[in-house]
C-alpha cells in the first residue's frame, strides 16, 4: 500500500461527517490529526482525529482505521477540547496514589476557594 494522505482523510471526513450533538457540518479547521500510524507491509494505517463544533462547541475523537479496502470508523463525544486532547494524549492514568491524594486533599477540604486556589508565597 502506498503511504496515506493524512490531510486527505481529514478532507474525507470533514466532507462526511457531522456534529452528533446538533448535526452542523464539521469544519475542516477544527479538525486535526492527533496521532496515527501506518503499516505498509500489512496494508494498514489508524488515525485519530480531534473534532470541535463551531456550534454546540461538542467535541468528538473519531478513530479511523483503514485495511485495505475496508475503513473502520469510531466516534466518540469528549469533554476534551483539541489542546486538551494534545495534552492529556502522552499521559499515563490516574494512580492510586493520586486519588488517595485528592480524597485526603477534599476531605480537609473546608470550602475556601481563595486560599486553596491561592499562589502559595
Ligand atoms: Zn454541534
């Protein structure tokens, strides 16, 4: 298989697809490429791509996987924006730790946002 045009799928989809939430046409760009890969020996390429609607302002991951002649195609709606999308992708999941930390952190909790909030001097 020949290498993909990334930029051609993007076209495809954003000629196809529309937003679940309120229908309206998705805009190209809106769109981008958040991670993909290809396989020329197996014939195969996954990409994944970050929507945003201009206007509902949801936001849908579709993930796309091409084999051979077949495409798969999943969308999912995401409370992630396009840079939330970027920032988040390169990180682990939540330890346990973590959420120990914030247990203990609310329970201590006592409804102050200034000073939780506050730059600490
Ligand atoms: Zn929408």
């Amino acid at each position: 298989m020949k290498r993909i045009d990334l930029k051609k799928i993007v076209e495809w989809l954003g000629f196809i697809l529309k937003c679940p939430i309120c229908g309206y046409k998705y805009n190209l760009e809106k769109t981008k490429v958040l991670e993909s890969d290809q396989d020329e020996v197996l014939n195969e390429a996954r990409i994944l791509i970050h929507s945003d609607c201009q206007k509902c302002k949801s936001s849908v991951m579709f993930n796309v996987e091409i084999r051979g002649p077949e495409v798969f195609s999943v969308g999912m709606v995401t409370d992630l924006t396009g840079n939330d999308s970027s920032k988040f992708m390169g990180k682990g999941p939540i330890t346990s730790n973590e959420i120990i930390n914030i247990h203990k952190a609310l329970k201590n909790f006592k409804g102050d946002f200034v000073s939780a909030l506050a730059v600490k001097k």
